[in-house]
C-alpha cells in the first residue's frame, strides 16, 4: 500500500503540473495537488482523516456533474481516443478523461480513509 501510494502521490502532483495548458487548470491544478498532498501527508504517517474524506466527496460530486453530460453524449465518444492519444479531440473525450481521473482520486481518497480507521481502531 505505501509504495501506490507513493507512486500515486507522484503521479497526482505530475497531472497537476500537467494542467497548466488546460482550459481551466485552477480548478483541475488544486484537486490533483489536494490528492497529492493527501498521499504525501498519508505517506509521511501524519494524515488528518478529515483531508481523504473531503477530497473523495469532492472528487465524487464532481464526476456526479459530469455524468450527465458524459451519459447524454455517449454515443460521440471515441473510446480508442481516450487512451490512445494525448491530445483534446473533442469535448466528450475530455469530460470521459476528466470523470475518470476524478473517480481514481475519490477511490484512492476513499482507499486511505479506510486504511486510516483501520489504523485507528
């Protein structure tokens, strides 16, 4: 578990870094960055439980808003080109990438709740 976590904490402070380019890369810089210092304060063995569970409900309530939007268009998307190419070709690839990034934050998050109440306990 430490050594995801350390990984993922890599990864989450990268795509952070990475959304400089992004239409709107204050709101995506924070929520990567918030998930990499969860990882990092886990990591370090001084995590407060109020941090992954703010993080997760915040992740979820955002791909909640973005569901709609990925459920109405879901016949536009291109599956290949969520994975297979690193640029935007259109909107529903983007909501589909963002969902997704979102649902690994909120189950990491949701990961490192449990693993702190088991701690706990």
């Amino acid at each position: 578990m430490k050594i995801v976590n350390w990984v993922l904490c890599f990864l989450f402070f990268l795509s952070a870094f990475l959304q400089y380019n992004d239409p709107d890369p204050i709101a995506w810089m924070l929520m990567w960055g918030a998930a990499g210092v969860v990882c990092l304060f886990f990591g370090l063995g001084s995590l407060p439980l109020i941090l992954p569970i703010t993080i997760a409900l915040v992740g979820l309530v955002w791909a909640g808003l973005l569901l709609p939007r990925i459920i109405e268009t879901f016949d536009s998307i291109r599956w290949n080109e969520i994975f297979m190419q690193a640029t935007m070709s259109n909107i529903t690839v983007e909501w589909a990438r963002e969902f997704g990034g979102l649902i690994v934050i909120a189950g990491w998050m949701s990961l490192l709740t449990l693993q702190k109440v088991k701690k706990n306990a």
